[in-house]
C-alpha cells in the first residue's frame, strides 16, 4: 500500500467521522417523524443547540466529557462510538476496494453503510426498520450499479436479481411462516436491497452474506437465552444482523464461497 492509498483511505475515515454525526441524526429524528435538515442539533435534555464547537465528531463528546454544557445531562457514549465505527466502517471498505480494485463500486457501499449503521440502532432502540430509510436504500443502489456500470463497463443486472432473490426468498419465507413474529415486514422490505448488491459483486458473496447473518443470529438468540437476558418467547431484532451479514458478504463473502467451492470441487 503506497502513501497516496493511505491518504486515501484517511481522507475517507475523517469524512466517515462528520458522516457519523449525521447517522446520529437520523437514530434520533427519523423514528420521531422529525425532518433531517431543518433544525441544528439539540441537546435532548434541555433542547439547547449545539454550538460547533460541542459538535465535532467523537472530540466533542471527550471534551464535554459525555455531559451537556448548558445543564450537565449524561450525553450517550453512543453518538460517539457511531461516529467512530462510522469512520472505521468506511476506511475498511475504502481499504477493500483499493486492494481489489473495485472503486466503482465504493459510492454506493459508503452510502448503503451509512444507512445501515442508522437503521442498526434504530432496530435495536425500537424494534422497527423504518420505511424512510429502508426504502432510501432502492434509489442509492439504482444510483450506485450506474456508477460503477459507467466505470468499470460490467453490469452484472442477472447476479444481482439472484443475489436479492436469495435474501428475499429466505427472509420473506420466516416472515410468512411465522405470521410476522419470527421476522418483521422491515426485515422482507430491507432484505432486497442487500442481495442486490452483494449479488451485483458476485451471487457468492450474496449467499455467504446471508448464511453468515443467519449463523451470528442464531448464535447471539442462544447466548442470549443461555444468559437469560431474553427468554426464548421473546423478539430479537433481526435487522442488525442482516447489515452485519451484508457487510461480511462484502469483505469476505467471495472468498468464502471461492473457497467453499474450491474444497467441494476438489
Ligand atoms: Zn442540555
């Protein structure tokens, strides 16, 4: 790796930082129907504005000490670690498509990563995907194939229809069989937009993604049970762990499968 890649991707984390702030944004106000541009950020104890100063990305939260300025209420040590796993998300796949020479593609995954950081949280905070920016997803990815169809001059359109079928088919499969208990309608709504564009890198990469979000469910629900935080009546989000297998079937999901394949063949 030369210096300019690694300013490269630098360049990408401090900008994942400032585009961290704005998923916080989104975990705040979009559950709440509020409107993303108008209004500045706002303390959500005393609905002070924030100045610049206390709104720096991750900085400002050490500075403040993880307290207002105005009334000292305990600011969540979330917005921060959203910034920050915000930055690294982003330097992985800017890392990713250095080395495997797909920056067609690195729009598209940066902004896809970008909502589903924010709707990760909101699963966790109020067991829903909403459909603001489930569906906001379908137009970054018709942007996204655009673009890197343009640079790279490949349009793997049938890979991706298979790699939505192969997330839709599953999850839609749980949905109607457990009448909406096992996996919720945002779930089926979000699942598409995933396999479309792990399928649109290779239908590999889509079917790895999947079983993997599947295993790492599977195993967290039992340890869950083991450890008695959740019994197993009880609803577990599934949207966390589609985003957590989708951005494995991104970084390791064609290896896998290249290699799965490799040991079966052989
Ligand atoms: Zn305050």
């Amino acid at each position: 790796m030369d210096s300019s890649e690694v300013i490269f991707i630098v360049l990408l984390a401090l900008v994942g930082l400032v585009v961290g702030s704005a998923v916080n944004v989104a975990i705040v106000r979009v559950p709440e129907g509020a409107s993303m541009i108008t209004s500045r950020s706002k303390c959500l104890s005393c609905e002070t504005e924030l100045a610049i100063r206390d709104s720096i990305p991750v900085l400002s939260w050490f500075m403040l000490r993880g307290k207002c300025r105005t009334c000292a209420a305990r600011i969540s040590p979330r917005f921060p670690i959203v910034e920050f796993i915000t930055a690294l998300i982003w330097a992985m796949l800017a890392a990713y498509a250095l080395e495997h020479e797909t920056l067609g593609l690195l729009p598209l995954l940066l902004i896809a990563s970008a909502i589903l950081i924010a709707l990760f949280v909101i699963d966790l905070d109020h067991k829903r995907l909403p459909d603001r920016l489930t569906f906001l997803m379908y137009p970054v990815v018709l942007i996204g194939f655009v673009i890197d169809g343009l640079s790279t001059g490949n349009w793997p359109i049938g890979s991706a229809l298979i790699g939505a079928a192969v997330w839709l088919l599953p999850i839609g499969g749980m949905w109607f069989l457990s009448a909406g208990r096992g996996m919720g309608m945002g779930d089926v709504k979000l699942a598409p937009a995933l396999g479309l564009i792990l399928g649109w890198i290779s239908v590999g990469s889509a079917v790895a993604g999947l079983i993997l979000a599947w295993l790492i469910g599977g195993v967290v629900a039992i340890g869950l049970i083991i450890f008695r935080r959740a019994s197993s009546g009880s609803a577990i989000p599934f949207g966390p762990f589609l985003v957590i297998g989708f951005w494995l079937g991104v970084l390791i999901g064609a290896a896998l499968s290249e290699g799965y394949l490799g040991a079966v063949i052989n």
